[in-house]
C-alpha cells in the first residue's frame, strides 16, 4: 500500500515539475509585457501598457495581424473541405495504393518545414506567388491538412456504419446521408481539426518566412522580424495577446466537447 501510494505520489511530483517547466516561459513573457523599459526586463521595474498600445498604433503589426487571420480562416476553411474528403478515402476508400496516399497526405507532419519552405520558395518564385496572400493559403492549408485527416479519421474509425446502411435503406443518398447522419455525429472531431488548422496557419513562421516580404507579412515574420532584428518588447505584448486567444480558443473547444457529451447522455 505505502509502495503504491509512492509510486502515485512520485507520479504527480513528476507531472507537476514537467507542467511547470513546460508553462515558465509564460510566467516571464506576461509580466515583461507590461514593462515601462526600453528592453525585455524581468521582472519590469516600473508597469506600463506602453507596449501595447505601441501594437495598436503600428501600421505594420496591424497590417500583419489581418493578414493571418484573412489567411488562417482561408485556410481553415479550405483544410476542413480537404481534410474531411480524405480522411474519408483513407478510413473508407478501398483502392491498390491507399497506402502511399496516406502517407503522402501525412508528409508534411514528418518533413521539416524548412525544407518545405525552400521548396515552395523556389516554385512560388518562378510563377509570381511569393509575398501573396493565395501563396500564403495554399502552403499553410498543405501543413494543416493533416491535423484535420488525423482528428476526422479517428471519428470515422469509431462510427457506426449501419447508421448510414439505414438512412440509405429509407432512401437517402450518399450526400445526403453523409451531410445528415456521419457529419453530425462526427462534427466535434471536425470542429477540433479546424481549430487545428487555424492555429497552424496563424503560427506558422518557418514556410511564412520564405514567402513573407515588404509588400504582404504574417504576425509569426513580424514578431520574428521583432527580435531577430532588434528586441522590441512589443514582441512580448503580441505573445500575450496570443497566449490568450489560444487558450480561449482551446477551452472554447473543450466546453463544446463537454456540453455536447453531457447532452448525449441525457439523449441516451
């Protein structure tokens, strides 16, 4: 009994330490946001929203912010409709070369994205789609994809197909069905791979980096630009404001989880 109640109490000193190790840049990036010094300082000497208001007031961080979000909802959208139509070829499909398909769709998870990005550079650069918004989309959905095949094809795994043998049995199509029975039941897993996909595009710095320049620029460039060039704090006051949004948008998700598990077993 005392062997086991140490090994559990090992276990959670362990989780605990990997948590907090995992979270201590945060507890340094959030203070040092609201620092009234010229430099990143921790901890800030004096506080001030000094960094924040310089985001709002810059043309450039502004600019580079509508630019993601333009391009991450593009691509949200773009990888759902992709994602979704192959995760059910690779779940469903019965052909010689399955196989190779998915491994092909899954490439970009396992390529290093450097390499990826000075492939696409020098495609992009011979057919004009560098420093655009549709090279942008087109790069970022072909990282995102995969997150979106993987959440999708862990829900179709676990469907029941004879929900969808019935519905066509009372006459419904294949469309039908798939809009009506399988993409209800699946839509939670959908809805993780979109906030999947977002996220992705809206990070993305390495593939962003090739393609960005001074006509169109993401926020990941700009924040690099901002400390490979020279340390602004503002860096800090924009990861805050993230960290933030990245959160809210994971507890947001996991609420809906929640809420719709609790309404399937009142249903049940």
């Amino acid at each position: 009994m005392n062997t086991k109640l140490l090994c559990r109490g090992s276990l959670v000193v362990l989780v605990v330490l990997t948590a907090l190790y995992l979270v201590a840049p945060v507890f340094f990036v959030i203070p040092t946001s609201f620092n009234d010094s010229s430099f990143l300082e921790f901890p800030p000497k004096a506080f001030s929203t000094r960094w924040y208001e310089a985001y709002f007031q810059d043309p450039a961080w502004i600019n580079a912010t509508l630019n993601s979000l333009q391009i991450g909802v593009w691509v949200t959208i773009l990888s759902v409709i992709l994602g979704t139509a192959a995760a059910l070829a690779m779940v469903r499909g019965r052909y010689p070369v399955k196989a190779l398909v998915s491994g092909l769709v899954l490439a970009p998870v396992l390529v290093p994205y450097v390499i990826i990005g000075l492939a696409v550079y020098a495609v992009f650069l011979k057919i004009g789609l560098t420093q655009s918004i549709l090279g942008f989309v087109l790069v970022h959905t072909a990282l995102a994809v995969p997150f979106v095949v993987i959440n999708v094809s862990a829900a179709l795994v676990s469907f029941d197909e004879r929900l969808e043998m019935a519905a066509m049995s009372l006459g419904a199509n294949r469309v039908t069905t798939f809009l009506r029975i399988t993409l209800p039941c699946i839509a939670p897993s959908v809805a993780a791979g979109a906030l999947f996909a977002f996220i992705t595009s809206f990070d993305e710095v390495v593939t962003s980096v090739f393609l960005a320049g001074p006509d169109v620029s993401t926020l990941p460039v700009q924040m690099w630009s901002g400390v490979r060039v020279q340390i602004d704090p503002t860096v800090a006051a924009v990861s805050t404001m993230l960290l933030l949004v990245t959160l809210a948008l994971f507890a947001s998700a996991g609420l809906v989880r929640l809420f719709r598990a609790r309404r399937l077993a009142k249903v049940a």
